[in-house]
C-alpha cells in the first residue's frame, strides 16, 4: 500500500496547530452528519485483550516511535547509555541503532522501500542500507519530515531571514528545490507517491493551508479564514485541513479535493486513506464519539464499555486505533475494524499512562507506554491474527 495510506500522527503537527492556535469555522459545500452508531462492542463477555510487545531502547531509559509502514519497520528516537539521542530501526524484534553525522539523530519517517529520513546535528539525513546520508543539496540547518515512496524527501531548512517555521524543501535524485510561499515560512507536513506536499504557509498576520503540485503554491484555506493549515493527503490527491473563520471560536476541519472545499464541521481528523475515509474526533462533551467518515457518512465509533473513546490513527482497511474508557474507567488501547472492536489492554501502569499512535495495513499498531515508571518506551500491538 502506498505511504499516503497511513495516518502521519506525528507530535510536530500537535506543536504547529497549538502554536498556530495561540497566535490566533463554518465553509464549504457541506457539513458531514453522523448516522447511527455503529460498531457496538459485541454481547456477552468482553473480548480477551491483545499483548503488547516493547520495542527496547539504545541503552537508555525511553525510545518513542515516529512512523511504521507496511513491512513493519517501526522507527523513532530513543536514549542511549551515554545520553544521546538516536535514530532506530525496529523489524522482526531487532533493535537496530542508525548511527548519526557526529553525536545525535532522529529519524520522523520511513517509505515502503525501508528508507528512513529525519535528522542529525542540525542537517537533514537518509538513511539507506546503512550509515546515515546527509542531503548535501539542502543549505544550512535543516531537517527532513517526510519520504514518499518514489524517495522523495520534503523538510525545512532555517535561514537569517526564516521565522519559527523554516523555508519547506523538496529534495530529489541529490537536488533540492525551495517550496514557494506567500512572502514568509512555508512548512510542509507530509508528501504523497505523487509527489504532492501539503502544509501550510505564513504571512505577516497569519497562515493558510497550501498544496505544492509540480513546484507550483496552491492555496487551499478560504480566502476570509483567520488560519488554516494541512495535515495530510493521500494518493488520490484528496487533502485534509483546518480553518477557523471570523466569528467562531472553533477550529473545523476539511475535505478538499479537485478545488471543493468541504466543511467537516468540529472534528479533528487524524489521517486519510487511499479511499478517501478518515477518522476523526468530534468536538463535544464528554461521551462524544470518535466517527469514521466516508462519501458524507460519519459512523460512529464505541468505546470499549466507558464514556469515552478517541481516535488516532486510520489505516487503508478502514481499521481506526486509538484508545477508550472500559466499563470500569480504565484506559484501554483499540482498534475498530469494520466488524468488530479488538482491546489492546490497559494504556496506563502505574500513574503514567500511555497511548496509540498509528496502525500500519497489516494491523500492526504502535504506540508508548511506560511499564516500569522510567521512562516511556516504544511498543507494539500484533492484531493481524484477532
């Protein structure tokens, strides 16, 4: 399955959208209505939960994931023995640490083909089949964020005249183009196998949501949005976004596809598939319910017998992972497939509690707890045979 087939939950996008927030609707050809829930947990006895596997650490006490993809080649950052921070790969229950340009590394994403880009010392980096490769085209500072399939990498690079986000690169076959703006920093989020890129770019007062397609800025927040931004697209080209609008205090987010903008009313999505469904968490009081949308039909999702559920991640089955209250109030990991719910288990040991961050097409899904009360770890959750 393509990379866009996978939510990017990555914890930079929650940065931007609470930095954008503290700086700072309703639009669009319709708003997306809930049909009756569905996806009830089963009768009778609840169902056995799912054992959850840590990935290790690099020696020393955490290791958080950042990406999966379809092979199972989880990656992410973890401590070491001597206090770094370094890029792994985990596959087949082997820990593998990726090395660095000097001391440091983190790797924020991996492609189908096992390629891993992130950064190291201040430069953007690939790894493949080895030590890592510094993106030698890429002036200055900088950081890669995301590799497409095609190995095609977008990041940003920081210059004298950048404000907190960067100038949004593209780098291919050892070349790096500049990704246009409006006059201040343009921040790409992720990149299809198409090579299209969506994020967001800055001006004096504000940020829209924009598309890159064939090194050409297209806008895609409306033109009376006090803030919009992109935060995912898969290969048909369909993007995912937020706004707000003048006069409502709530962020929406939307569907835009061909140049229809669709409001999806208050909802956080987390990612879109090759179908074009999403899953989403709705604004609401405590109780509401995280839906998954398709074709302008929100289903919702139950919780695992609590009063509270929330999405994380979707994958390209139409299978949505995140976490939910049991009957009991426990906060369990699970995954909603189209017929049934799969319980992951307790997220919460002790007084930490954990979470779930994406689920790759062969319901593998990863995550973080902390066990032990030292430091949170990397684990993963085999769903496929449940």
């Amino acid at each position: 399955m393509g990379r866009a087939d996978r939510i990017r939950g990555r914890l930079v996008r929650l940065a931007i959208a609470a930095a954008l927030v503290a700086g700072l609707g309703t639009f669009g050809a319709g708003t997306a209505t809930a049909s009756p829930p569905a996806d009830e947990p089963p009768a009778g006895p609840p169902p056995a939960t799912v054992a959850w596997r840590d990935l290790g650490t690099l020696g020393g006490s955490w290791s958080t994931p950042t990406d999966v993809n379809d092979a199972g080649q989880v990656v992410g950052t973890s401590a070491t023995v001597d206090g770094r921070s370094r890029a792994f790969r985990w596959q087949r229950g082997v820990l593998t640490d990726l090395g660095a340009l000097d001391e440091n590394s983190a790797a924020t994403a991996v492609n189908e083909r096992g390629e891993v880009v992130g950064s190291s010392d201040g430069r953007p980096v690939r790894w493949r089949n080895g030590s890592p490769i510094d993106l030698a085209a890429v002036p200055g500072p900088a950081q890669a964020l995301d590799v497409n399939d095609r190995g095609e990498v977008i990041g940003v690079r920081y210059t004298e005249t950048s404000g907190m986000y960067g100038q949004g690169f593209l780098w291919r076959d050892g070349r790096s183009v500049d990704l246009p703006g409006l006059g201040g920093d343009s921040y790409p989020v992720t990149i299809n196998n198409r090579g299209e890129a969506v994020g967001f770019v800055t001006t004096a007062t504000t940020s829209e949501a924009a598309l890159w397609r064939n090194g050409r800025l297209i806008r895609l927040g409306p033109p009376d949005a006090l803030a919009s931004m992109a935060h995912d697209i898969n290969d048909r080209g369909q993007v995912l976004g937020s706004m707000r609008l003048d006069g409502d205090p709530n962020w929406h987010n939307f569907l835009w596809h061909d140049g229809v903008r669709t409001d999806l009313g208050a909802i956080t999505t987390v990612g879109i598939n090759s179908r074009g469904e999403f899953a989403g968490n709705p604004d609401g009081p405590l109780g509401t319910r995280p839906v998954r949308w398709h074709r302008g039909t929100s289903t919702e999702l139950a919780p695992l017998g609590g009063d509270f559920a929330q999405a994380s991640a979707i994958n390209s089955a139409g299978s949505v992972a995140g976490q939910s209250s049991t009957a009991d109030q426990q906060t369990h990991g699970v995954v909603w497939t189209r017929n049934r719910i799969i319980d992951l288990g307790p997220l919460q040991h002790g007084a930490s509690i954990g979470g779930v961050q994406f689920i790759n097409d062969r319901g593998l899904v990863v995550g973080v707890l902390n066990p032990t009360g030292e430091g949170y770890r990397a684990v993963v959750w085999d769903t496929a045979h449940r």
